[in-house]
C-alpha cells in the first residue's frame, strides 16, 4: 500500500505515474513521509527531577525512604511507630501521599514529626515533582530522616523514581501470600519489604513459608522485616536497618530518651 | 492506571518533533515498552488514541515493542534475557538482584508527512 494516500500502489512508487483512482485530497508529492528519531525517555523529566530531588537529600545529609504498599497495609501505622520509637535519636520527617483528605499527615503530626500532606487529586502515584514541591513546604527544617509515604498503590508508583535511597514496600499478612507474584514490578527493585500485621497472621490463615519464598523471588534484594505496628512485634530489626543507612552526625549528641 | 500520563507525553512530545520538523501529521508512533515497566499495553493504546483524538496525531498507528528484563550475574560476569520473577542466571542458578533493563518507556520514533 502506498503511504502517502493509501491507494492499493505499493510503495514507495515512482512518481509521474498515471492514477487511475480518485483521490479526495490534493496530493502534493512533495509531502513524502519522513522518520524522525527521538529515542527518548518517558519518565525523563521525571527522572531528572528525580536526581535533583536525591542532590538535596544527599547534600543535606537525610535519608530518604519511598514506602509504597496497597491501601491499607499499615503504610502510616509504620511510620508511626517509628517516630515515637526513634524521635530521640533522629530528627524525623514525612511526605505523605492520598488521593484525598489529610488524615494520615494529622496522624504523623500526632506522632511527633512535620508532616506534609500531597493531595494528589485523581493521580495514583507521587512523582518527583510533586515530592519537590513539598521539599520546599518543609523548608530548613533539619531532618536526618524523611519518610515518603507513596500513595497505596502497587501498579504505578513503581515507575516513578523519587530521588530516595531506599525503596520499601509494605505488605501485610491480610492480604495473602501472592501479591508479589501478581505485582511483580514493585517488588523488583525493593530495598526492603515490611510485612506487618504478624500478630494477625493465624487468624487470617497466613502461609507464612509460601509468603517469604514468593517474596524472596520476586524482591530478590531487599531484606526482609516481619512485624506488627500495633504490638511493635519485629520493629527492633526494622530500626537497626534504619541505623544503618542514617546519617550519623558525631558532632552532634543527642542525650538519651 | 498512569497510562494516561504516559500517553499524554507521548502525544506531546510526538506533535513537538512534528512541528519542530515542519510536518502537518504524525502518521505513526514507535515505542518500546519494557516488561518490568508495569504498563498494560491495551490501556496505552485507549489512551493515546483518546489523547490523540483531534490532535495532528489523530489516528497514528502506536506501535508497542517489548523489551525483555536483563539480568547481570555478577558471578559469571554475564547478562541474560528473562521475565519478571525468574531473576536465576541460566548459568549458575544465582538469582541476580541486578536488573538492567525491563522498566524500559522510550519515545524511539515517529514518522510525519
């Protein structure tokens, strides 16, 4: 077929040729099809805005954590416990995501810490955009650690880099064994998988060894964190792990809580 | 569900290289989609057609390549093709936690008349 107009001549044809067709349209030869190459990234601009994002955690001295989960997995209930747990020892801040109501950042705030409160409206995920926006809510405020809590959602939060050194993804033992075999992309590139809610674990009939072997497959680098938020179950291995990827800042000590 | 986004780049980036190169239409989009990219084919052909629609990109044929996940072995020293979770090196059995490609989104080319 021909790809200038899409008569039955193959192409590409010889100009100055007799058309036996009518044509519906001025047929200017001149216009001929062209390829342009772009080999561009989607996400480049997100990705960019990424690299400035960890510039500024990394020149500041924060660790910066990226927790995604599907909704209701104890993203915030996480977070929670960790700021009562460690507010004597670091200087805690959050980045809160939801579609709506600012809920989960009175939580945060409850509990301690600055929290800032990105409404995303109809979007499903926080992008690097958004997280430099609330950056500057945050303003000087000194933080040794922030806590991005990503909008509960397993599909596109994957694909936004947010410019944090870890990706942790929150699970929980009521939502069965097989979510990192269904959303394997999250799962990937995780730095650490939480899987709270232990202390439910009988109750809902938790195959504990199928649940660990599926999520050692499918995060095969991440480390792995069995607890419960609410009876602070396992959260001693989960705070040694942030020890051991938070600044330290010997010059300043911090008198024991 | 962030096709939308996705398609709305495209649209966008696919009509500024057209106007850039003087061309009245873009007649096809070429993609390259990677199989850790979480992108569900069908949904980002309903989106950019929907996004498309009315545009001088109306109607351009979207044309999806994969690209496969890569793993490197650091043991072996190698890098495999494979799928989403099945990360083992097909030489040693290693499950590498290495991937380089596979969350591929790229905007490869367009043709314009």
């Amino acid at each position: 077929m021909c790809d200038h107009c899409g008569c039955s001549t193959p192409a590409p044809h010889a100009h100055g040729h007799a058309h036996d067709h009518d044509h519906s349209h001025a047929h200017d030869h001149d216009e001929e099809r062209k390829t342009i190459a772009l080999h561009q990234s989607l996400m480049a601009k997100n990705d960019r805005l990424a690299e400035q994002n960890r510039g500024f955690f990394k020149g500041r001295g924060i660790l910066a954590l990226n927790l995604v989960s599907s909704p209701g997995s104890g993203k915030t209930a996480l977070i929670e416990a960790t700021l009562r747990a460690l507010k004597d020892e670091f200087r805690m801040a959050t980045i809160v995501g939801d579609l709506a109501t600012d809920n989960d950042a009175r939580r945060l705030r409850a509990a301690g810490a600055p929290a800032i409160q990105i409404t995303t409206g109809a979007v499903c995920h926080l992008d690097a955009h958004m997280v430099q926006h609330a950056l500057e809510d945050l303003g000087d405020a000194p933080v040794d650690i922030l806590f991005i809590e990503n909008v509960g959602n397993l599909v596109c939060p994957s694909s936004f880099d947010l410019g944090e050194r870890l990706r942790v993804v929150v699970t929980s033992v009521t939502e069965g064994e097989d979510k990192p075999l269904k959303y394997p992309a999250i799962f990937q590139n995780a730095d650490a998988v939480v899987v709270n809610k232990i202390d439910l674990a009988d109750a809902v009939g938790f195959a504990r060894e199928t649940a660990l072997a599926n999520l050692k497959a499918a995060a095969p680098r991440a480390r792995l964190f069995e607890i419960s938020a609410r009876t602070g179950a396992g959260l001693d291995a989960w705070h040694a792990f942030l020890r051991e990827h938070a600044p330290r800042r010997p010059a300043q000590p911090r008198e024991a809580g | 569900m962030h096709e939308f986004g996705i398609a709305e780049t495209i649209v966008q980036t696919a009509l500024d290289a057209a106007r850039a190169h003087g061309a009245a239409r873009v007649d096809v989009v070429r993609v390259r989609i990677g199989d850790l990219s979480g992108v569900v084919e069908e949904a980002l052909r309903f989106a950019f057609e929907s996004i498309a629609d009315g545009t001088p990109a109306g109607g351009a044929r979207l044309e999806i390549e994969r690209a496969p996940v890569r793993c490197y072995c650091s043991s072996c020293g190698v890098e495999f093709a494979t799928a989403p979770l099945d990360y083992q090196c097909p030489a040693c059995g290693a499950i590498s936690g290495d991937v380089r490609g596979g969350r591929e989104m790229d905007l490869v080319s367009i043709e314009v008349s």
